[in-house]
C-alpha cells in the first residue's frame, strides 16, 4: 500500500507524528530516544522503536478483538504504524494492580503488595507542570474531558486491564501498572498512543525482575536486553 508520508505534525519525547495523503490518517513512528523524570533524564534504548511499535501492535489488535476502539490501522514497518487521526484527551490514565512506582512514594506504601481491586487514576497531561496527579473534579474545573467521557475512559481503562493481565500471566508476565492515552474520534472515545515496555511495569513472574522501562529510570542495566524479552515472549 502505498501512503505518501507527509510533514511531521507533532514530535513527542518518545514518537513523531506525520501527516498523510488522508486528512483521517496519520503515521506513528517510534524513536529509540528514552527520558524519565519529566525529560530530567536521556538516553537512546537501542531498537526501543521497533520493540514498542510490534508490541502495540500486537496489543492493539488483542483489545480491538476484545471490544475496545482503538486507534491502530495498521503497522508499516518496523517502525511505523498507521493510525486514525485522534483529538489527545489530555489525561494520563494509569490502572494499577500492584503497588510500585509514584503510588508507593506519595503514600508510602510497599512496593509488591497487590492492589485488590486495581485503582485508577489520572494525571494532567502538561509537561510543564509536570504531569501532576489529578481528581475528577480537577478534570471538570480543567474542562479536560465531560464527565460522562471520564465515567468512559475508567471503564474502558478496567477492561484493558481485564484483557491485558491474563494476556500477560500467560507469557510469566505480571502486568504491574500501566499507563493509557485516549483520543477523540469522529465524536467518539478512542485508545491512542501506545502501550508498550516505556508505558507499563512488567515483572517477570519466577524473579520478579523488571522488563521495562524502570531499567532505564534506576539504572537496573540490561534494558535492551529486557525490552527484546518483552518483544519475544509478547510477539513469540
Ligand atoms: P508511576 O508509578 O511513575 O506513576 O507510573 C505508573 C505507570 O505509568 C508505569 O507503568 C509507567 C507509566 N508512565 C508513563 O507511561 N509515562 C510517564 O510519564 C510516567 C510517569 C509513567
Ligand atoms: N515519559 C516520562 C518523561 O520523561 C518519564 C517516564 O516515563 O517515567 O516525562
């Protein structure tokens, strides 16, 4: 198929994207470049692009097959995917099933201890305010999104999870937490962005280990190494 790739429409810390020929339609291309703590930190996770790419993928077609509307048309090639052109709700949902990560710093919680039931919780999507945690209320004084859409997103969000985690258990994957990006479409809510190592915690089942992008963020070593695991054991 042949798509002329137009001029970049937006560039991300971790992705570009370009326009195409279709005014509906853009290219999601996946960069190696890595940063944590709101950019504080760099680095390049070589082939990070094309494991995130194959691994949305794969996980796109899981949930559009269980139900869930997502943006994902196609992949292109290894680093590219075509995707439907989203409106960024600009909202960072996080589902957690184990306490790690930001939750067991704000609250001083122990790292491990399973969350039963998963929470939910959302962040304003505002580099320069450093993406702050924020209430449902804060989402309506903000005007980010109409209650009824946030009533959506966190069913929605509770689904993903419903689908991913058993997904994951079955490749001696725990899905520890993970964050989901939605968009507006044509009038309707979509899943957008990605889902991939830099956007969820994975531990593996027998060591507990991380296989994703907290291998980065505390310097554990082996991160390339970790994300092709990811790659094989979720694309075989
Ligand atoms: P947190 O524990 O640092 O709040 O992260 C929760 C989940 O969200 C974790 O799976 C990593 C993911 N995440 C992102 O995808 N982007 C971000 O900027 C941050 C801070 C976390
Ligand atoms: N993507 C985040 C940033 O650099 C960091 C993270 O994923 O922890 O803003």
């Amino acid at each position: 198929m042949t798509l002329m790739k137009g001029s970049m429409l937006y560039e991300g810390k971790a992705k570009k994207i370009f326009e195409t020929v279709d005014p509906d339609r853009v290219i999601q291309y996946f960069k190696d470049d890595a940063t944590a703590f709101n950019a504080q930190k760099k680095g390049t996770i070589v082939e990070k692009g094309v494991v995130n790419n194959k691994v949305s993928e794969k996980l796109f077609r899981l949930l559009d097959a269980g139900g869930v509307p997502t943006h994902f048309i196609e992949r292109l090639n290894d680093r590219e995917m075509l995707t439907k052109k989203v409106r960024i709700v600009p909202i960072e949902v996080v589902v957690r099933n184990i306490i790690a990560g930001s939750l067991a710093k704000r609250l001083g919680l122990k790292e491990g201890e399973a969350i039963a039931p998963p929470i939910v919780e959302f962040y304003y999507k505002h580099d320069a305010l450093g993406d702050p945690l924020i209430t449902e209320e804060h989402i309506r004084l903000l005007n980010l999104a109409e209650p009824a859409m946030v009533g959506q997103i966190k069913e929605l969000a509770f689904t993903i999870n419903r689908i991913l985690t058993p997904f994951f258990q079955e490749r001696n994957m725990i899905l520890v937490d993970f964050k989901l990006e939605f968009g507006r479409h044509k009038g309707r809510l979509i899943l957008a962005d990605e889902i991939s190592p830099d956007t969820c915690r994975f531990w593996d089942q027998k060591t507990k280990e991380s296989m994703d992008k907290d291998r980065f963020r505390k310097d554990l070593g082996k991160i390339e190494e970790a994300y092709q695991e990811v790659l094989k054991r979720v694309c075989g």
